[in-house]
C-alpha cells in the first residue's frame, strides 16, 4: 500500500498545479471508512490551501470543512485520509 503524502503548495512536500485537482477525492477516517467527497479547497492570501470542503451525508447534503493540516494524500487511490 502506498503511503499517502501531506498535502502542500507547490514546491513542497506534495506539488500540485490546482487547487481543482482534487475535487473528487473521496475522504475516508484512518480505517478507510469513507466520510465524504471533496466539493472544494480554500486557499489564503498567498494561494497557499488551507482548508477543504467536503460533501457528506445521504446525497450530500451537509458539507465540512477541514484544515488541510488534518489530511493526507493518497493520489493513486485519489482519496484524502484523516491523520
């Protein structure tokens, strides 16, 4: 299993061109349980992201939102998963 990555800004420990890049990924807890689907992540002043709103719920009808600090990447299975 490949270990997922921290999510950073370009440059960093996990580059990506777009903050739409990872609308889609699923979020899922440590154990794999899925929580929800990415709708969107916020970037501040410098671009940088800081937090990452996802759908959950029947039909996705609530949203959250949660520090990026929060997330690990696993771009192969394109998920983000809770430390």
């Amino acid at each position: 299993m490949v270990q997922p990555t921290a999510l950073r800004w370009e440059g960093r420990d996990h580059p990506f061109e777009a903050p739409e890049e990872y609308i889609g990924y699923r979020l899922c807890d440590p154990l794999d349980q899925r929580i929800g689907t990415v709708e969107r992540l916020f970037v501040n002043g410098d671009g940088e992201p800081e937090y990452i709103r996802v759908r959950t719920g029947v039909f996705g009808s609530k949203a959250i939102l949660i520090p990026v600090q929060m997330v690990a990447v696993d771009d192969e299975r394109r998920t983000l998963v809770l430390r």
